[in-house]
C-alpha cells in the first residue's frame, strides 16, 4: 500500500537536527518542505549535506505560514520546545520534539492536553528507548531483584565551540534537566515503581553563565518500592575526565553495568558521538557459594553491533512514521515522559529552595 510522504518541517540544524533531518531525508516515508534554524550559516551547510535542494528559514512562524506541514520536527534550544509545539499542534501538526518536551511541567503538560484535544500526536525524542543496548541494559536490571540502586551520570569537559553551545543551553535550562530526562526516565523502567520524592543540588563553576544559572547539578529519586537513584550532570572546561560515564545498577541479586571504554578514554567526554555507545554490559551475580565464594562469573554482554547516533535517530524516525500511518496509541510514551520532566523540575526546585520535594 502506497503512502503521500508526509511533508515535515526540520526546526533546528544543530547536532540532533542534523541527525533527525538526515533520516528524513533517507525515508522515503518523509518529504522535508523546510529547513529553520536562526543561524543562516547552520542551515546552509546542512542543506548542502542534503543536496542544497530544501527551502531555508529564519523565522519558525514564517515557516510553518509558508510551508504548512503535515509535521514538525523541534531540534532547537529546549525553551523553544513549547512554544514551537504548541503553534505547529495549533496548526494541525504531528509533532517530533527533542526532549525535554518543555522547558517546565505546567508547560509539558499544556503540550500533552493540547496534543490529545487535536487528535495529534507528539512524540519526544528519548533516543534510549530505540536503543537495542539500553533495552537490554534494563531488561538486565528488571532480574536483580527489588529494590534498586541506580547510579548514573554524564559530565562533559567542553570547550571552544561545545563551550559554546552548553553556554547557550544553559541560559534557559540547567544540565541536570536537560540530560537527565533521559536517565530518570530509564530508572523508572527499570523499577516499574513510582517516584516518591527527589533532592537535588547545583552549583555554578563559572562567570560565564548568567546570574543564577548553574553548570553542575545532582538529584537524588526515591520509589516507592525502595529503590533509589542519582543522576549527575555537569558541563565546562573545569570538568573531570575521570568518572564522567556512569551507568549502573545493583540489586540484591547482582549489578548491571555500561562498560563504555570508547566514551571513557581520556578527551572523550564532549563527544556527543560517544554518548550513546556501550561496547558491552557487564552482568555480575551476587549469589554465594557455601564457601562465601561468588557461584557464578560474571557475563558479558557484548554490544558491538549497535546503531550510531545517526542510526539511532533514524530508528526514532521510522517509529514516528509508524506511530502516525498506523495511528499508534503514544499515551504511555506521553506519560512517561511528562513523569521523568517532574522528577528533574522537582531536583531544580529542590536546589533552590533547599528542601526535599515530595512528588
């Protein structure tokens, strides 16, 4: 059965603009009507990394006039999110937005009602749920029994242009929330639990940021099946390479680990490349023989074969042609997300208030 491509709007020609306009480009599911993005010279070279043949924009309102799409997708600055969303859903769009969603709860949650009341779907970019290697690093977290400890962070030594652009992202959202969507939405798979109340900390490292912005943040979640979770992340020049790329979990019965030694060789830890590879899990059994001994070697999980980021954004793609030609049910991926955007809100709000919140 033949399909008219759906005509999209690629807003953004960052690092994950480029990836996600890539696989459109590649489907043949997707027309791409418009490149947008404030930065002519951004949208230039990646319109000559397409072909040079797409219409370019500098204005997201002048584009979505000009092209009208049958959708949209949002690679910008995170409080971009919402307001894009919202006018593109307004107009009739399905909707692929980079995460977070929004750059606040109250804002999220509009963007889901608001989505639902126009029969669109919205879809947010949380490329770990299309990544075979973290599917299996939680499904291994899921056979370690009750409660968890999950342990998890990404720090990145940025400089000169990366510098930059986390400068940029900084001015309207702390690391923490930015990146840590991600992370705490893979604890809640992992646990199945709910959240039961989250403590956060920031600091800020530099004179580079506005007043009042941070570049280091920490949270701390708890379930209500007992586990617990962290979550660190911090951007700049000052930051470690040491530790930077921790992804583990312990439970009674052993530990799951990302064994990542691409992302954690020396000078590695601003690329963004190197992010989303694993190399291998390590599986470790904490059953004891009677003589105290461990009963069992660990395993490995060996992951070679995995998607790049390129591959894992056309993996997100081909799901969002699929979840609006088959008109798939997107409630659970909207709670999901909604659920992990107040578990980061409420580390923020914990930062700068000095209190635990109770969710």
């Amino acid at each position: 059965m033949s399909h008219t491509p759906i005509r999209i709007l690629c807003v953004g020609a960052g690092h994950m603009g480029r990836s996600h306009a890539l696989a459109y480009h590649q489907l043949d599911g997707f027309e791409i009507v418009g490149i947008c993005t404030r930065s002519p010279e951004s949208r230039a070279a990646l319109n000559r990394e397409l072909g040079g043949n797409y219409p370019e924009f500098g204005d997201f309102e002048s584009a979505l006039a000009e092209c009208q799409p049958d959708a949209v997708c949002i690679s910008s600055y995170p409080d971009t999110h919402a307001p894009y969303a919202r006018a593109a859903l307004l107009a009739g769009c399905d909707v692929f937005t980079e995460k977070p969603i929004a750059d606040s709860v109250a804002a999220a949650e509009e963007l889901v009602a608001l989505a639902k009341e126009k029969n669109r779907k919205l879809v947010a970019g949380y490329i770990l749920r299309v990544h075979p290697s973290w599917m299996t690093f939680i499904e291994q977290a899921r056979h370690l029994g009750k409660p968890l400890v999950m342990r998890m962070n990404l720090n990145q030594q940025s400089t000169g242009a990366q510098w930059e652009t986390h400068k940029n992202l900084m001015s309207s959202i702390s690391p923490v929330v930015d990146c840590g969507v991600h992370y705490v939405d893979a604890m809640c798979q992992m646990t199945r639990a709910r959240p039961l109340r989250v403590s956060g900390l920031g600091v800020r490292l530099t004179d580079d940021l506005p007043e009042g912005k941070i570049n280091y943040g920490h949270l701390q979640v708890t379930f209500d099946d007992g586990s617990v979770g962290w979550y660190e992340a911090g951007w700049g020049p000052m930051m470690s390479e040491t530790a930077f790329f921790i992804k583990d979990v312990v439970g009674p019965k052993g530990s799951a680990s990302i064994v990542a030694e691409q992302a954690s060789s020396q000078g590695q830890s601003a690329n963004v490349d190197v992010h989303t590879q694993t190399q291998c899990i390590r599986v470790h059994h904490g059953r004891l023989n009677e003589d105290g001994t461990l009963a069992r070697a660990d395993e490995i999980i060996r992951l070679d074969d995995e998607p790049d980021h390129d591959g894992l954004c056309l993996r997100e793609q081909e799901a969002f042609l699929r979840t609006i030609r088959e008109d798939l049910d997107v409630d659970e991926q909207l709670d999901a997300a909604l659920n992990s955007m107040r578990i980061v809100a409420a580390a923020d709000e914990s930062f700068r208030t000095g209190k635990t919140i109770e969710l």
